[in-house]
C-alpha cells in the first residue's frame, strides 16, 4: 500500500517536468509538490490554509520512495517480554529505541525512552513510523505504564502503531517531542494507539499532539492533558479515526481539532482550544467521503479563527448535550465547494454562518438549541419547537423550516429588529406562502433574496 502511494506521488513529480520542492503534509509533515527550478528541498515550511501565522524556514528531508527498514535499538519479535523501570536510548538516524513486531508483545513500567537524530525522510516517518521512539508494527504489541518517552529529531514522533492488529498504548506518565514533524502518538494503516491519562506535548511545527495517519489508523485518547505550541501543530488530527474522552487539547498556533478527507473525529466532555476550533478539508489524493465530527459536552474554542471551518469537503458536524463555543465571530465558516450540515441538539452556540458562492450549508437546531448570530448566503434553517435563533444582524436564508407563526409573528426567531430575508422559490419554503412576517422582539422575515 505505501509503495503505490509513494509510486504514485514520483510518478506525479516526474510528469510535472522539472525539478520540484516537497513540503511536508501533517501526516507525513506536509508533504506537497511546489515547482522548483534549482532545488528539490523546499527552502522553507509550508503555509496552512487555516495557520493565522506564516511560519519560518525550516529544514525538510527529502521525499524517497519507501527504503528504510525500521531499525529498534532494544527489539522484540516474538513471545511477551516485560521489563520494569530501565532506560532506553537510541540516536541514530530512522532508528528507533525500542521496535516491537508481530508476535512480539512488549509491557514496560516506568521506562525512561530518549530518541534523537532525524529521520532521513519524513514519508518514512509520518507513512511507517520509521524513527519513532516507540514503534509497533506487523502485528507487534506496546504496552506501556508510567514512565516519559522524549524525542528530539525530526520525524521522530513519540508513539507509532503501524499495520493491522499492531497496537501501542500508554497509560499514565509524558510524551514529549520537541523538533519538526514529531506528533505525539499516532497510528496508521490500520493500527491502534491508545493514550490515558497520558501528559503530551510537542514544540515543533507539524507535530500534532496525537494523529490518526493514512490507512485508517485508529487514535483513543482517555482523559490526560495534549499541549502543541508549535506552528500548524493540531491537538488532534484525523485521517482515520480519533476518539477523545475527558481530554483537554490546546494547540497554540494550530487547529484543536483536524478531520482530513473521509475520517472522523468525536470528542467526548474534552475542553479543546485553538487558534481555529476545527476544520474540516481534504488534501489531493485523500478518500472522497465526508468528514465527520461529532462533539459531546464539553467546550471547543477558537482564540483567532473559526469555530468550525469546512473547506473543499462535506463536513458533517454533529454538536449535543450543553457544548460550549467561544470564536472571533464566525461559528461555521464554509469554502472552497464545501458542504457543511451542523445538527446541534440541547447546545447554545454563539457566531455568524457564512458560505462563500461556492458553497452551502444547512444548520438544523433541535432539542432545545440555542443559536446567537448572523446567517449569511442562503445557509438554509432548520428549527423544532423547543429551539431558537436570535438575530444579530441583517441575514440572508435559503430553506427556513420549522418557524412557529402565532398571529403573524415567527416565535422562534428572535428577530431584534433585524430582517430576515428568505427565498421563496424553495420547495422547503411552501409553508411560508411567499408571505412577510414579523419577528418576536421587531425585525421582519420578508420573501426574496
């Protein structure tokens, strides 16, 4: 499965014609082709699309298709060993200090596991684990109690769980990674790392504090505190599947929360923040599909952006029981031929809805809901009888359903002497009958666009 993929992306660069420069996606550190007339290494990090901060130059190993065996200092291939206490230790490059494949299963208390030196190629790393302190792979088991693994290197992530039925977990003790493209713990193609009650944090850019790679790999995080400062670094970033439970996520220049293509991502009374709350796109080549994210209790803030960002996908965003929210102004924020449905059930959010000409969205409020905000380009509305809109400036809507008309006045939208329009051509909009109303509090719902 890697080489294809990695076949596929030379084979890309080659018909472009010229040289190219790869910058690293959060996978795999960023990895993209930019064209490049002298140099096949990027001269500086990329720019995310959602980042609010351009960042600085920094290094980039260059992108081979796949060659590095995984190398472990201390390796374990067959049989269950368990050790207690014990340091480990590795420092050269696309080598990790401990490496565990199938049958092997590995249970440690208390270890002390120092990684340094580089990856030599972060397709390498951010596909396989190649470099990672802890790796398991081909079926290997990791099972970790206490204890603190520290990387410095690029590409050296903390945890890696690589391939079907390999899995790595750690309860209890930190994770702490500190150069570029150094994510917390991760798992890909199908493996499974599991992170409770664990402290994570990561410094460098393109390290999220935990990521469910390519291939399906599956992320559960219970409890602990994730902390990333550096720049396009998330607190969680999906591409398969992440669970958090009781987690409190902070990603200082980056998202708090990263669904990537067709994967998903649930929170579950975790307190996340971040520069955007979260968002929701698809890189090239990723699976087509919607990206799902489903929050449960709990806040999500957004210190310079978004609450919910949807760019170039369909985002299904599911928001219930009492979830917080704190943005800039924007709660949900559609681009670049996105769709966005946000269902949100007994949950007050405050912030506009806006899409841009290429895109829609549909808000549906349920179970006591509570919305505060603009609605901006048709968003279409959809409200039961327990629910509300309260209006803070003129707004635009496509289908509105579920308005509760007493006596000529909308009930259920809070108007504050606001106009409302609506499109009366929509077959949603019948009950309507093309009609003015007013609205509780002033303001008018008026027919056109």
């Amino acid at each position: 499965m890697g080489r294809r993929v990695m076949a596929r992306v030379v084979a890309a660069s080659l018909l472009a014609g010229g040289c190219q420069a790869v910058v690293p996606s959060p996978e795999d550190g960023g990895r993209r082709a930019v064209p490049s007339p002298v140099s096949p290494v990027s001269p500086g990090a990329p720019v995310s699309p959602a980042s609010p901060v351009s960042p600085e130059v920094s290094p980039v190993p260059r992108l081979t298709p796949r060659q590095f065996e995984a190398r472990g200092r201390f390796t374990v291939n067959q049989g269950t060993v368990s050790r207690s206490q014990g340091g480990y230790q590795a420092d050269g490059a696309n080598e990790s200090a401990i490496l565990v494949s199938g049958p092997g299963r590995l249970a440690l208390t208390n270890p002390q596991i120092d990684k340094t030196g580089n990856s030599g190629s972060t397709s390498e790393s951010g596909f396989f684990g190649v470099n990672a302190a802890v790796l398991a792979q081909s079926g290997g088991s990791v099972e970790i109690s206490g204890g603190s693994v520290t990387t410095d290197g690029a590409g050296a992530h903390g945890l890696f769980a690589y391939g079907e039925s390999s899995t790595v977990s750690m309860t209890g003790g930190t994770i702490e990674t500190s150069a570029d493209y150094s994510h917390g713990g991760s798992a890909a193609d199908r493996g499974r790392a599991t992170l409770a009650r664990v402290k994570v944090t990561t410094s460098g850019i393109h390290s999220a504090a935990v990521l469910a790679a390519r291939g399906g790999g599956e992320v559960t995080v219970i409890g602990g505190e994730l902390a990333t400062s550096g720049r396009l670094s998330a607190g969680a970033y999906s591409m398969g599947s992440v669970t958090c439970v009781g987690a409190r996520l902070e990603a200082e220049q980056g998202e708090g929360l990263v669904v990537d293509g067709a994967s998903s991502l649930s929170a579950k009374d975790c307190v996340v923040r971040g520069a955007v709350g979260a968002r929701m796109f698809r890189l090239g080549g990723r699976r087509q599909g919607p990206s799902v994210l489903t929050l449960e209790g709990g806040r999500l803030m957004a210190e310079k952006g978004d609450t919910f960002q949807v760019r170039g996908t369909t985002g299904l965003i599911t928001v219930r029981r009492g979830v917080r929210v704190r943005n800039d102004g924007r709660l949900l924020h559609v681009t670049r031929l996105a769709r966005a449905a946000l269902t949100v059930e007994g949950s007050v959010l405050d912030g506009d809805v806006m899409t841009d000409e290429t895109s829609s969205a549909t808000v549906e409020l349920r179970g006591g809901a509570r919305l505060t905000g603009r609605i901006s380009r048709a968003a279409a509305l959809a409200l039961d009888a327990s629910s509300r809109w309260t209006v803070t400036d003129d707004s635009v809507v496509g289908a509105l359903t579920g308005a509760q008309i007493r006596g000529g006045v909308v009930e259920n939208v809070i108007g504050n002497g606001h106009v409302v329009r609506y499109d009366p051509r929509l077959p949603a909009n019948r009950a309507l009958g093309g009609r003015s109303y007013a609205l509780a509090k002033g303001g008018r719902l008026l027919p056109g666009r």
